[in-house]
C-alpha cells in the first residue's frame, strides 16, 4: 500500500513529508500554533441563510442572552438554581437551570402567559423554601412585568 494513501488530519504523512491544505491553507505540520491565529473561513451561501435563519428563531438562545443582558439573571448563593427571565412577544420566558451534585443539569423553559400562572409556578417550586428572599424577588419582578404588559 502506498504510503500517501495513509495519510493524517493534520497533513502529514507517514514518511515526515507534509502535503498541501485542501483549501490552499498551510499544513498545520508546517506552522505549529499558527492556524489558531487565523480568522475563521468565512460561511458559504447556505450556511449564511441558516445562521440568519436560527438567529431571528425568537426564544432559542436561552441563557446565552441573558448574560448577554437580554433579560434578569437570579441564582443562589451556591449557584444551584439560577433562573433567567425575560420579556417576549408572547410573555414571560422563564429558564430555570438546576446544576446537580454530579454534573448533571435540569433545564426547565417556560412561557407564561399571564401573572396567575407564573405566580402559581413560583409558589410550586422548591426554592420557595430553599431561598425565600430569591422568590420573593422573582415574584416581585414577574408582577412588575406583567402589570406593565397590561
């Protein structure tokens, strides 16, 4: 077998001899650490359309809007629970993220519509009893949002 045909990812094959990028970059074999300075390639026509497309799909990004300051971010003391709330279109969006002991994570994501149901969630949840002063403030806004809504 001809030792060009077992060539690696990076570009080199099993002689020490390095081959040409398949995109006409440098062999990473050749410039070590340089490749993570470049910028990224940029995305084709298609890949332009799907990353519109996700980008306006409201409601999808989560979390990652809220540190973004889209939206009020609560947790408590240990990180434990830590909710996210903010304002769409259609009400309130809730993200409640639960980090377990063992590196597990419960993720809940809900839309309210009105005050009555988020009222009856908040006082369903545990952290009701685990952290009273962290539901009273996310009542208190879940109210100031929804009497401003009205």
């Amino acid at each position: 077998m001809n030792a060009r045909r077992l060539t690696g990812a990076l570009g080199v094959d099993l002689d020490g001899s390095t081959r040409p990028h398949p995109r006409g970059l440098p062999s990473p074999a050749l410039l070590p650490g340089a490749l993570a300075a470049q910028p990224a390639l940029p995305l084709g026509p298609k890949q332009q359309v799907l990353h519109a497309r996700r980008l306006a799909r409201p409601g999808t990004t989560g979390a990652r809007d809220a540190a973004g300051g889209a939206g009020r971010h609560y947790a408590t003391q240990d990180r434990g629970v830590s909710v996210v709330m903010r304002g769409i279109g259609r009400g309130l969006f809730v993200e409640r993220t639960q980090r377990r002991p063992l590196g597990t994570h419960l993720v809940q994501a809900l839309v309210f519509d009105d005050g009555k149901a988020f009222e009856r969630w908040c006082d369903a949840d545990p952290l009701r009893f685990d952290d009273p002063g962290l539901h009273q403030r996310l009542l208190h806004d879940g109210r100031e949002y929804f009497d401003g809504a009205a």
